[in-house]
C-alpha cells in the first residue's frame, strides 16, 4: 500500500509539473530567440546607417567592419554591383527581400534581411544571427526547470511517503489486531492512531472486542453454573454405581466416572479465560478410537451389535487446538448417535484413514440413515441432537470437514476430514 500510494503521488506530481513547465520551456526558448532579433534589429539600423554615409564600396567594408566590432554580429550587404563582407544569405533570398524585410534561415543560423532603398538603388542590409546565439541562455534556463522538477517531485514524494508510513503502521496494526482477535486473544486491543477514519475503525473494534469477551464471559458463567448444578445428582449417581453388584455394575461405574470427569473438565474450560490456541498441539487419533470403542465394546456387546474398528498401526496424529479430551467427546457423540438412534443388534464400523494431507475418521451403521443427509449437514444455531455442531467444530478448527452420506452397511456414515499434524 504505501509503495502503491508513493507511485500514485510520483505520477500525479510528474504529469502536473510536466504540464507546466514544457510550455514554460517552450516559452523561455522561444523568449531567447526573439531577444536575439531585436539585438539583430539594433545591428541592421546601424548597417542602415553606414549605408546611407558611406561613398564607395571601400567606405562601406569599413563601416560594416566598424558595426561588426561593436554588436559581434557578422553583417554584409547586398549591392547592385554585389555583396560587401561575408553574406550568408543566398542570392535568391536577397533578391526576395528587395520588396521587404525578412529572416531566412541559413546554415546553421538564421539571416535578417531588409532593404535600404537610395535614390534609385535597392541595397538589402543582412544580419547573421547563429543558432547558438539565438539560443543563448535556453541550456541555462532549461537545466534550472529540470532541477525544479527533480527537486519538487522528490519533495512530493518524501512528503507522500512520510504520510504513507503512518498510514500504513495504523493499518498493519489493525489488521494484526484482527487476526491475534480471530486466533482468539481476547485480550487485544488496538491503540487508536493514524487518519480520523481508521481511528473510528479502531474505536469500533475496541468496543466490539468488549462485547464479544463480555458474551464469551456469560456464557462461560452460565456453563459453569450448569455443570455445578449438575455435580450433586452425579456425586449421587456415582455412589449409587459404586454400591451396584453383577455383571453390569463395572460397566455401570465406568460409565459414571467418565461423566463426572467431562463435567470437571467443562467446569475448568468455563471458569479459565479464553486463551489463543497453542501452536503445534496434535493427538493421536488412532489411541483416541481404540480406548473409546473400547470403552463402548460391552455395551454393544450387550446389545448384540457387532462392532469392527479398523485403525492404522502407527500413531496418526491430528492437530487440535484445545485438549485430547474434545477429540475423545467427537468419538463418544458418534459412537452414541449409533446406539441412540439404531435398534439392538445393528452392527457399526469405526475406520481411520491416514494419507499425506488428510486424516478421516469414518463411523458407519447398518441403521435406518439420515433423512436428508445435505440438510443434517448444515450448520444450525440449535441442537440437532446428534451432536454434529460440536464435531463439525472440532474438525473445522484443525482445517478439516465434516460430512453426512449413505453408508455401504445401508444406514449412515459420517466423515470427519481432519488436516494431518506435521
């Protein structure tokens, strides 16, 4: 931006003074050449003069040298019986100024011609004027414009880059602002700086980062008061699980630990501030499958659904920017969708794919499937009751997707893209 911004003003300069100071040049060379003629002027009077006293051509040649040594300029004249000094007009030319003065060019030069007429006789004074004189001091003049365009063009510019620089900064620093505030640091503020326009900006991102951490902040409270509320009739799920006998008691008790544990977690995450995400962070996916299929294996076992879990053999790691502990709940919520919304019996598949870029989770049931699996896939504000915002979430925070299709088993599949941990 502030080399666009130093172009523009560097154009913009350049085309004004260009404007105007190619006529001035224009007209400076064209004053040189006119302030040469009237000197030239000056010299043919003076030739006129030795003209009309001179008697001979003998008194003439002196004259004409006397009039040469004042002025400088190289004059002759044109006789009836021929030219006295050095013309440099051409006999045509003087016969054409016979009946008037003119200026004819000539080598290197121009001649300025008029006719003296004595009695019967025609004389034409001539004047030399060289291209040299007749530019005398245009160099000069030109090179004093040149500088003066040098000089306010480079003013123009130091001056555009100077406002460019603080132009700029404001503007980096908002956009640097925004992104920590996207990456979720929303502790940053902007200081307001630079044109009136961009501290407004800032004013207005300051007070929407306010509001968004306020509402992050009652939503938090309003977790934590929830899974508070719930801790005392799951201390007492617990005690009772824990007094249970037989064959589904451990399985009973497990489950009960596992709840009391997710509820101490949610308890944490709403009561520490939000924090940006820790670079590099990644679990293995692979462990996370095999410990949650097998915390839900008799379960199914009891409900005589066949599970199959088809997993790598070495460790497939994932980026996620919060805690193992979410990748393990997007297991669980799959898994449970199977058991919540299939019959008995009905068999389901837990695969994990690994390829240079990608990472897919895949659980299949043999189940009645989605409706409308486009319309299961959309986002929504509320509750689907199959959890799927909160895997999506999950997923989209790594880079990844989340898609709903028909299973090969006859009921639903749902695939978990995730970017692969470097």
């Amino acid at each position: 931006m502030r080399r666009s911004l130093v172009l523009v003003a560097l154009a913009c300069a350049s085309a004004i003074l260009v404007a105007v100071l190619v006529p001035l040049a224009v007209v400076t060379r064209e004053v040189a050449r006119r302030t040469a003629l009237a000197d030239a002027e000056r010299s043919v009077t003076a030739v006129v003069g030795v003209i009309a006293s001179a008697d001979g051509r003998s008194a003439l040649a002196r004259g004409l040298a006397e009039v040469v040594a004042v002025s400088g300029h190289a004059v002759s004249v044109h006789t009836p019986d021929g030219p006295v000094g050095f013309p440099q007009a051409r006999p045509p030319q003087a016969d054409a100024a016979r009946n008037g003065p003119l200026v004819e060019p000539a080598a290197d030069g121009v001649v300025l011609l008029r006719p003296v007429r004595l009695g019967e006789e025609t004389f034409v004074a001539e004047v030399f004027l060289p291209d040299e004189r007749l530019e005398r001091g245009v160099g000069r003049a030109w090179a004093v414009l040149a500088a003066v365009v040098v000089i306010m063009v480079t003013g123009a510019v130091v001056m555009v880059d100077r406002l460019a620089v603080g132009l700029v900064g404001s503007v980096r620093r908002l956009a640097t602002a925004a992104h920590r505030f996207g990456q979720g640091d929303l502790v940053e503020r902007i200081e307001p700086t630079g044109p009136p326009e961009l501290v407004d900006v800032a004013l207005t991102f300051n007070r929407m980062a306010q509001r968004i951490t306020a509402l992050l902040a009652a939503e938090r409270s309003r977790a934590a008061d929830l899974s508070h509320r719930l801790r005392t009739p799951l201390t007492a799920l617990r005690i009772d699980a824990e007094k249970l006998r037989g064959p589904d008691a451990d399985r009973v008790l497990r489950a009960a630990r596992h709840l009391d544990a997710e509820l101490d977690r949610m308890i944490r995450d709403a009561s520490r501030p939000a924090a940006p995400a820790a670079d590099g962070t990644s679990c293995d996916l692979v462990a996370v499958v095999v410990e949650r299929t097998a915390f839900w294996a008799p379960l199914a076992e009891d409900e005589e659904r066949r599970c199959s879990v088809h997993c790598p053999a070495d460790p497939v790691p994932v980026p996620v920017p919060a805690e193992r502990e979410d990748v393990a709940a997007v297991v669980d919520l799959l898994i449970g969708n199977v058991f919540r919304h299939t019959p008995p019996g009905t068999a389901f598949k837990v695969t994990v794919h690994a390829d240079g870029h990608r990472v897919t989770l895949v659980v299949d049931d043999a189940g009645p499937g989605f409706p409308d699996p486009s319309a299961a896939a959309r986002p929504s504000s509320g509750s689907t009751g199959l959890g799927l915002d909160i895997a999506r979430r999950v997923v989209e925070a790594t880079g990844g997707v989340l898609r709903l299709r028909r299973s090969p088993l006859g009921g639903a599949q749902v695939v978990l893209a995730f970017a692969r941990a470097s």
